[in-house]
C-alpha cells in the first residue's frame, strides 16, 4: 500500500471515530497499522497502550487521540547523528542486500560528508565481487572528486578497507566509506566476508569511530526489517539508512526498527542526485505515517 494511501485510511478511521463503536474502531486500527508494514504484534501491543489510555484518561475526540497515538509511535523511533570524529580515523562500514540503493547511498553519504566540511573522505571499494561494482564506485568518486581506493576483481575486501584506512591515517585523519557486497543468497559466505572486514575496520579505527550503516530500501516493508536482522546478527548495526524514502514506501518499517532490534535511523535517501539525502526526523516520519 502507497504511503498516501495508508496515511489516508488512517485518516478516514480517525474522521468516522464517531460514527463507530469503539471496539470496531481499535480493531480497524490494528489491521491498518499491520497493512502499513507496522508488524502484527507491535500493532496490537500499541492500539492496546492507545485504547488504555483513551479509557483511562476519558478521551473520545479524534485530534486527542491521534496526538497520543503520535506520541506513542514517536516512542519506538530511534535516530542517531553519526559524525565523524576530526583528526580521528572514522571508519563507516556500508551494509545492505543487493539493490537497496547501497553504492548510490555510499556517494550521496560521501557528498554530505565532504559538504559539511569533513576532510580527507575516502571510498573503498570493498565489494570486489559484484559486476561493476568497483567502476560504479570510481565514477562517483570522479564525479564528486573524492579519492577511491579500490583493488582488482575478486580480490579480498578487507584488504580494500585496510588500505583506504591507512590512506586516512596518513593524511592525519578523515573519513572511510566502505561499499561493501550484499549476496544474501549466499548468507554463510557473506557473513563470513563481513566479519573479517568488521575485524579489519574496527581494528584500523581510532577508538569509538567506526560505525555499521544498514542501507535499507523503505518501500520492502517488514521484509527490510528481516534483512536488518541478518545482518544484526551477523555484525551488529550501529544505524540504518532508508532508501526510496520518496515513493510508495509503506509506513512502518522505522517503528520496527526501533522496537524490535534497538536500531537508529540516520539518515533517507529521496531522490537521484548526490544531495538527496538528509538526516532522518523522528516527528516527520510520525507525521507522515499519520497523514498530518
């Protein structure tokens, strides 16, 4: 379901709240935050905390009930503001399936961060595996005029992330972006692969500067919330970045994210071009899922 679609379903329950019993409507509730990729139990845990509070606190008015259930929802979302270190070795490992937009997010990621001023930004070309995907990194970095280092075909990806780090150290510090591989029907290897560069990163950066960004298509629903788990569990995931965050996304995979799994949302991707990303906002994200 398009997300104007949900937001407008949620809207016209809200709107007919009167005309309806109660009992139907907080199980209508339930069904449209399921169908808005909410997932079935946080669905039902939240109408019931919502219906509890309505009883409780004598609530019947639609506006009442829709600011409690915003702040109920705003309660689950978590973000993050991931800001390289200066004069640090800063280290940001990129994850995320095949498709999701990873290499793309890589380059807005580098452009956003070379903007705001951070110096010596360096992409590593650490997915040595997929067709093309190291030349698609090095015409991003000609076009952004930000340095890649990259090795051949086939070659190891952790020695790509030790050697990018190393460049950032000589340079007194900066910032590492690593695109990474996203062969998930391939997940033992894939794991396997991700842990030694997970080794290799953390061992190059200074202390308290790497982070493990998800990238994650927001238009997949819970099926983005089932990738966040293997690869959770395969390296653990400091943040998340939303892809598609422009088109028919639905709704609620950023609630699942934070409920479930404990993780932040940094940043959306919206757009083609390198600037369309910027930081994720909790209120905004309520605000749209809500329709308001």
């Amino acid at each position: 379901m398009a997300r104007m679609g949900f937001a407008e379903k949620l809207k016209n329950l809200f709107s007919l709240n009167g005309n309806k019993d109660k009992e139907t409507f907080f199980e209508d509730l339930s069904d449209i935050l399921v169908e808005g990729d909410f997932g079935a139990k946080p669905a039902f845990e939240m109408v019931d905390q919502l219906e509890k509070r309505c009883k409780a606190e004598k609530i019947t008015d639609e506006e009442q009930m829709k600011k409690i259930l915003a702040s109920l929802l705003l309660e689950q979302v978590k973000t993050i503001d991931l800001q390289p270190e200066p004069n640090k070795v800063n280290v940001y490992m990129i994850l995320g399936v095949n498709g999701v937009g990873k290499t793309t997010s890589v380059a807005k990621l580098a452009g956003w961060y070379k903007n705001k001023g951070v110096p010596n930004v360096v992409l590593a070309a650490a997915d040595t595996f997929r067709a093309a995907a190291i030349e698609q990194l090095e015409i991003h970095g000609k076009r952004l005029d930000i340095r890649v280092v990259a090795h051949q075909h086939g070659s190891d990806p952790s020695a790509v992330v030790f050697d990018a780090s190393e460049a950032v150290a000589a340079k007194g510090g900066g910032l590492v972006l690593a695109d990474t591989a996203g062969r998930l029907h391939n997940k033992e290897n894939l794991v396997r692969e991700l842990q030694k560069i997970d080794r290799v990163a953390e061992s190059k950066a200074s202390k308290g500067c790497y982070k493990k960004i998800l990238v994650l298509d927001a238009t997949t629903g819970q099926n983005a919330l089932r990738q966040a788990e293997v690869f959770h569990e395969a390296v653990g995931v400091d943040a998340v970045i939303l892809t598609k965050y422009d088109s028919t996304a639905k709704g609620g995979v950023a609630f699942s994210l934070g409920k479930e799994l404990g993780i932040p949302v940094a940043y959306v991707g919206f757009g083609e071009d390198y600037q369309h990303i910027k930081p994720f906002s909790p209120e905004e994200y309520v605000a749209e899922f809500l329709g308001n």
